[in-house]
C-alpha cells in the first residue's frame, strides 16, 4: 500500500509530503517506546520510506510531534514526565510550563534529525529529500491570553533544529489562529474570536523559522452556522488574511493542511476557490508557495475522518465499511488538486 501511494503521489505530480516522523509511547508501530528508547525496526522504517521517496523525486516534510493525543506528543511527554500511567489523561498546554518535556523533546529531535539512514547512508540533515522540519503539528497553549509562552517555544525549539541541521528550512505546524500583535486581523479572521494562546505572526517572527504555515477547516471554524458557500468565503478570507500577514513578516506561507467534509459537490467548490487564489499567487510569484491537502490515501485505507482523497475518488468495498461517512465519489475533488499540481510544475519547474 506505502508502494502504490507514492507512485500514486509520484504520477499525479505531487511534489512533497507531509508525514510523522514521531510516535510516542505504548501504541501500535510507536517509535519512541519510552523518553530517549526507540523501536529500531520501525525507524528503519522512517529510513525506508525517505529512501523510496527519493527514487520518486519525492520530498518529505518531517513532523517532530504533535499537540493532540494521537500518536502520543506533548500528552505523551506530560506523562513521562509526571509518572502517570499509559492513558491517564494529559493536556498538551501543561508541556511548554515542564523543562523535563521540553528537554525529553530536544533530545528527540535531535536523535531524529542527526539519524543515519540505514538505507541510504545518507544523514536526515543532509538528505535533500527531506523539504523541512515541522516542530509540532496544531501547538496551542489554552489559558494564555499573552500568547508568549508558545512563542518563546518555539523560538528556542526552531533554534535548536537549526544549531543540527542549517541545511534544511524549518516551520512550525500552526493552525494560525491570530494572536495580540495583530488585533485586526484577529477580530477579521479569527474562528469565535478566539486565539487559542496562538500568535501567529509573533510565532512566525523566530528568526529559526524560516517559512510560515496554516491549516484550514472551514466546517469547523466557519463562525457561524453557515452553508458551503459562506464556508467558501470564509475559507477564502482566512486564506487571503494570513498571505498579508506573510507577506508582512517577509517569510512564504504554506497552507500546510485544507480540507473538507464531506466528499461532494460543496468540498469541490472549496477546493476551486482555494486553488484559484493559490494559482494566482504562484503565477505572481506571491508569497504562498505550498499548498497541501488533507489528507490522500490508498483506496484500501477507509476514510476515517470524511476528509480523505482517493486517486479514483473513494475507497474500496471494503474499506467502505470502515468509513466515517457514507461512500461518495468525489473524483472531482481529486482532479482539480492534481491539476494544480501541474500547473505548479509547469511554473516551477525545479
């Protein structure tokens, strides 16, 4: 299945991948079983898959870990930390308060981003199939209403990556949310009005941050209880809000995860309008160089999200039944990325 999507990636014309590089904990594959211990096999893994994207003229930007519970992240680090058991329940805020957390992080990264490629030889921080590092996907910081805790992270976090490796650039996973230092745009853009303890320009000021980055869910933060066109709108806003910002703090901007729910003709007319105004910055050589679906997969993987792409728009009979939604082909979703795609490499050919 890992074989047939990257040859799926590789004919649709897609250039990178965003991909965990970190699981954490007791759970299925985990790759750090314990602070510091790693499952060998399942970094051989992770060696595996940068070397068969690098025979696709693939490249890889590498997650380091996560906000949420899934796959372990900062509620795995608060735990190892506080002795508590598997599955007691942890909060990925109490992580940037915790020197034991962030230390247990930076030796992480740093095993991970010094790592030997087993396959290749080749060091992860001098592979040039690895695009960049991502410090953490979706960090929030809930009750801090100055938004300098995360900042003050992820300024030394990004730091730290770039005393490693200098070689490759380095973001940070934010959903984007607008912090103090830009109010108007905050009260513009912002889903409810909140911040969730996110600055995202004061975030994206690091001078170790070398690109910014989004995500975008309109069914989630569309402020009011809208239909697909107000979505489409809203979508378009936040989009258009943080290329000005970008372009203010003079970094490019990718928009690092968009999607939509459910398959159909309302994530079509999203996409459209996304891909129009990524279109025109590229043919304009604007400031928002990247755009990154959520999520492709497989046929036999199931949708467990509704948000999931297929090459031929659904999944198979059987992952079907797995599915969070009823199957609906949505091809047309599907094509209109793969033709952006092209189009890219038509203007930008290297």
């Amino acid at each position: 299945m890992a074989l047939e999507t990257l040859d799926a990636c590789q004919r649709l014309g897609f250039s990178v991948i965003r991909t965990w590089a970190f699981n954490d904990g007791g759970g299925w594959n985990a790759l750090q079983t314990a602070p510091g211990v790693y499952d060998e096999n399942v970094f051989r893994g992770l060696d595996w898959v940068i070397a068969q994207c690098a025979a696709r003229g693939l490249r890889l930007m590498l997650t380091l870990s996560n906000f949420w519970e899934d796959f372990g992240g900062f509620p795995q680090y608060v735990r190892w930390s506080r002795g508590l058991p598997p599955g007691s329940p942890a909060r990925g805020e109490d992580f940037y308060c915790d020197p034991q957390c962030q230390a247990m992080y930076r030796q992480y990264v740093t095993d991970v981003v010094t790592r030997v490629n087993t396959v290749t030889g080749v060091a992860y921080r001098d592979d040039p199939t690895i695009f960049a590092w991502d410090l953490v996907n979706e960090p929030r910081n809930d009750g801090d209403d100055t938004c300098a805790a995360l900042t003050s992270w992820i300024d030394a976090a990004a730091a730290h990556v770039k005393s490693l490796d200098p070689n490759h650039p380095v973001t940070v996973g934010l959903e984007g949310f607008f912090g103090p230092s830009t109010p108007g745009l905050a009260a513009a853009c912002n889903p409810y009005n909140q911040t969730h303890g996110v600055d995202w320009v004061a975030n994206n000021a690091s001078p170790s941050i070398d690109f910014a980055s989004i995500h975008l869910y309109a069914d989630q933060w569309c402020p009011t209880d809208c239909g697909d066109q107000a979505r489409v709108d809203w979508a378009v806003n936040w989009v258009k809000g943080h290329i000005q910002a970008a372009k203010q703090l003079g970094k490019p901007l990718c928009l690092q995860e968009f999607g939509k729910k459910p398959a159909g003709s309302g994530r079509e007319a999203l996409f459209e309008k996304l891909l129009a105004v990524a279109s025109e910055e590229a043919q304009q050589g604007g400031t928002l160089v990247g755009s990154l679906v959520w999520m492709f997969a497989h046929e036999s993987y199931p949708d467990y999200d509704s948000y999931t792409l297929y090459e031929q728009g659904e999944p198979d009979a059987e992952a079907s039944k797995e599915g969070a939604q009823p199957t609906v082909n949505d091809r047309a979703s599907t094509d209109l990325v793969v033709q952006f795609a092209q189009q890219l490499r038509v203007m930008r050919p290297s």
